[in-house]
C-alpha cells in the first residue's frame, strides 16, 4: 500500500495526554504519524529517542509528531517517562488504523512470515493529504533524520 497524494484515512484513538485525537484534530498542521511495533523494545526505542532528540526541530518547522501502535495506555506511559519522549503515543489495540494505513500485515521476520506491525511513516499535509509515505522502515535508528530531511526539504521549497 502506498499512499502518497491520497486523502489521510481518518482516525480516532486514545493518547497518552488522556485524550481521544482524530485526524480532523490536527487539521492546518503538518503531522508526523510513525508506526512502531511495541514500545521498550530496541529498535522502537531507538527510533522514539531519535526522534525525540529531533523534536525542537520537527516543531520549529511546524511539524507535530505522534506515534501509533499497539500498545495500552499504561505501557506508553512507562515508555513516555522512561524515555521522556516529548510527544503523544497512540493505542491501536486491534490495529485497525494501523491497517488502514498499510502498517500492519504480513511481515518477514527472522526469517519467518508472520502477521503484526510494520514500521512505517506517513506526513500528512494541513488539509489532510498524505505527502509522504515511508511503507516500510529499514533501519529504525536512522528514519527520524531521514523524516527531518523530508521536512527541510519542504521548507526550502516554501
């Protein structure tokens, strides 16, 4: 599944802020939705952190970042302090955003097919556009700065 140029599917889910956010919340913003397999593990951690670390960055140039997997409230909490990641989590617990937006499916992994989260990426435009797609996320600990590059990119061009 690719989505670039497609309208962003829509959403509803609880965050960890406590409150439930859905795509028209974030309506006029750039956003930033990356889907991670399950928090505390090492590559997910990695990525969290990197993008963490990028954070200021992402803001000064007007992105708002959230992550999405599926994951309880109470574990994206421990990740979120544990971490001290400076953005919202979101529960997908029956993964049904995460198929809607191609993150979740038949994966290989170590050698096995099996069915669960892949690590992808979509930049959702103010009105709702997806602009950029990342479907399938190779190295964990490098994506946050391939997205940073995405959005300096789309910063010279304005």
């Amino acid at each position: 599944m690719f989505l670039e140029g497609q309208n962003a599917p829509d959403f509803r889910l609880q965050g960890s802020d406590g409150k439930a956010h859905t795509l028209g919340d974030y309506r006029g913003k750039l956003l930033v939705l990356f889907f991670y397999p399950r928090d505390n593990t090492p590559g997910c951690t990695a990525e969290a952190v990197g993008f963490a670390k990028l954070h200021p960055l992402f803001e000064q140039l007007g992105a708002v970042l959230v992550g999405v997997s599926k994951d309880s409230m109470k574990s994206h909490d421990k990740f979120i302090a544990d971490f001290k990641l400076p953005f919202t989590l979101l529960s997908d617990p029956d993964a049904s955003v995460m198929r809607s937006y191609g993150a979740f499916g038949e994966k290989v992994q170590y050698g096995k097919t099996t069915m669960g989260t892949i690590r992808s990426t979509v930049v959702i435009s103010p009105d709702g556009i997806v602009i950029k797609h990342w479907p399938k996320v190779p190295k964990a600990s490098e994506h946050p700065d391939k997205v940073l590059d995405f959005f300096k990119m789309l910063a010279k061009g304005r």
